[in-house]
C-alpha cells in the first residue's frame, strides 16, 4: 500500500474516461512505488491532430479520443520526471491493478504486448522485448511510457 493518492487535477484530467480504466488507475495509486498524476485523459480529435503533426502521436485513432486511454506523469517529491525507469515501476503497479480488476491494458513503451497481465515477468522486461522485437525488423521502437489503454 502506498502513500500516494490521486490529486484533484489528476481527477479532473479523468473525465470523461472509460470508467473501468478510472478503476484500474485509482487502484494502481494505491499500490504503486512512484507517485504519480494524470496528465491527460480524454482528448479532442483536433489536440490528437496536433500531436502527430508535432511527432507526438503516431496515429489518429488514439484511444484518448474514445476515453479509453490514460497518459501518467511520475512525480519524485514535486517534480515531474520523465525518468523512464520511473515508468517501468508505474507499469507494474498497473499491471496489479488490471489483474486484480480483470482488465485489459496495453502499455505505451511496450506495444507488442497486447494485454500487460499477460506478460510473465516485469513491465522493464516488456519493455525491453518490444524494443528488441522493433529493433530486429530494423524499424525504430515508440516508447510511450506514460502512455496505458484499455485493450
């Protein structure tokens, strides 16, 4: 059990999100090792656009535009961090979290993973496979660490 919880912003930023993703992120607060907050939930079609014009995002049909994905930012103290070892903690708390809730979660820095519950081992490892796997067929990997959505 950690010590963390949600902020009223981070509970803001939840609007509007597919209500089983809301669980399975106020349950991985509860659990995780690293704090963190929501930095984006649900998003406009016209903000998704931007983002893949800015390299951001690499695709239109984001599921931020259904509601049925979540961007976390990890906090050390107050400071944000984009550390992404950081993430691979974060990851593995919500790994727990959509085991116990039984739900379907696919991580932003390992897109090979179709379910997260499904791997058997760390969120680092899964990460490090996806890497491996883009590597290996000479295309670059798109790490999205803060990245998770509902499969």
């Amino acid at each position: 059990m950690s010590n963390f919880k949600l902020s009223q912003r981070s509970l803001d930023n939840l609007k509007g999100v597919n209500p089983t993703l809301v669980s399975v992120v106020k349950r991985a607060i509860e659990i995780t090792k690293v704090d963190f907050g929501v930095i984006e939930g649900l998003r406009t079609p016209e903000k998704q656009r931007d983002l893949v014009q800015a390299g951001a995002s690499q695709t239109m049909f984001s599921k931020h535009i259904e509601g049925k994905a979540v961007d976390l930012m990890a906090y050390i103290g107050s400071r944000a961090s984009w550390e992404l070892n950081l993430y691979d903690d974060i990851a593995d708390a919500v790994k727990q979290a959509a085991m116990e809730l039984r739900v379907p979660i696919r991580w932003g820095a390992a897109w090979n993973v179709p379910d997260i519950r499904d791997w058997e081992g760390t969120m680092y490892s899964a990460m490090n496979h996806y890497i491996d796997v883009r590597r290996a067929q000479g295309r670059k990997p798109f790490i999205d660490g803060p990245h998770f959505e509902l499969v």
